[in-house]
C-alpha cells in the first residue's frame, strides 16, 4: 500500500475514524476529505482496485458516512472527476483572454484551457475512465459528458469575450445559437489533439512545450474557417 498507507497513519493521528453523520458545520470538510483520499486511491489503484475501507481509512471517516454521500465506487469516482473539472473551470471564471488581435486573443484561450488540461491529475483521472469503460460503459460516457458539457460552457464563453471587439463576432459562428458548437469545434481543433496524446502515455510536461506553436497554428486555421464559411 506504500505511500497512501503512510500518509493514511499520519492522518490518523490528527484525527480519529468517525462514523454517521458530522456536525453541519464539518460536513463540507468531512467530504472534501472523502474526496481527496478517493482521488488518490483511484489513481494508485484503479476502479477495480480501489476499497471504500481503504479510502475510509486515508480519509479518517467512516464506512457509513461515505457510503451516505456515495453509494458505491463508481459515483464516488464520478464526484471525485466532476469535483476536478469544477475546479479547472472555476480557474476560468476571472480570466480575460489577452492579447491585440483576435489572433492572439483565441490563442491566450486555447493556451491557457491545454496548460490547464496538462497539469496536476486531469489526465491521469481521464485515463482511468477510459480504462475502466469496458467494465463500466456508463460510468464513462456519463464522465465524458459532464466533463465536456462543463469545459464547453466555459471555453464558448472566452471565445464570445474574445471576438467581442473584432469583427469574427459579427460572424454566423459566433451569433448566440450557434456558440456552443464554435466552441465544440475549437476544443477538437485546438485543444484535443495534445490532450488525446497525453491520453496515449506521452508524458504531459514534454506536451506543455509544444503548446505555444500547436496553439498558434490551430488557431490560425480555426480563424480562416469562420472567416470563410468552414464554421457556420
């Protein structure tokens, strides 16, 4: 069990195993530690490997309070990766694309979302859920969706802010009905291709160099689109 059982002993003694229901002004805590144990239970472990006694454990909190919140492995897995895309998003939330031109603008966005991507457990809890979709279709798809949905919110609204003074936002691609799927297109054009070959093992650090030139050239191509028609 190595590290996570060290670190578990130290936890303990701070704080003892409870068990039921916490006061309401520890519930938040109580759960913000539920998840951060889960976290890294399932990224040692894996789903299959993973034990609600030993996240119990790590967390000192007790079998029934956890399975009060969650009711099995798979949703605690599905709030523990829903937890992080919030985070991510909310990182976005103050965020004002930078930059002189349109340019350089929806490069700040598609720049700042990829580093972002990069960075701390994102891609390896991704992976896990894509490890686990044979044996749990449901879990995955319904990660996917949620994590997307989240992440398309937030970037439709960067590129609205990003066009705002230029003329691309007089274009049918930006006009209100059509931003979502705007966005949909710069996430697969800009931002998937990196993250897909994070997915596939290449080591996301030696990525976050190549983010910049990647960047420039996929936004270039996704500006001449709109501007010609190719996203309407």
């Amino acid at each position: 069990m190595g590290s996570i059982s060290a670190t578990g002993r130290r936890f303990k003694k701070r704080a003892a195993v409870r068990s039921g229901r916490p006061p309401r002004e520890l519930a938040g805590e109580v759960e913000s530690r539920i998840l951060d144990a889960a976290r890294r239970v399932f990224l040692e472990r894996g789903l299959a490997g993973a034990s609600i006694d030993e996240i119990a454990e790590l967390a000192c909190a007790g079998k029934p309070t956890i399975y009060a919140r969650f009711p099995g492995k798979e949703p605690l897995f599905s709030a523990v990766v829903m937890r992080k895309v919030a985070a991510n998003v909310a990182r976005f939330a103050n965020f004002v694309p930078a930059g002189a031109t349109i340019e350089e603008r929806l490069a700040s966005v598609g720049a700042t979302v990829l580093r972002q991507l990069l960075a701390g457990d994102t891609v390896g809890l991704l992976r896990l859920s894509i490890a686990e979709a044979r044996r749990f279709p449901d879990l995955a798809s319904s990660v996917h969706r949620m994590a997307r949905g989240r992440g398309l919110q937030a970037v439709a609204r960067l590129l609205a802010e990003a066009a705002q003074s230029d003329e691309l936002g007089h274009l049918p691609a930006f006009a209100p009905q059509r931003l979502a799927k705007t966005a949909d297109i710069f996430l697969d054009l800009v931002v998937l291709p990196l993250l897909h070959r994070a997915l596939h093992g290449e080591k996301p650090k030696a990525l976050c160099a190549e983010v910049e030139p990647h960047v420039a050239s996929s936004v270039a191509f996704f500006i001449a689109a709109c501007r010609h028609g190719g996203v309407t």
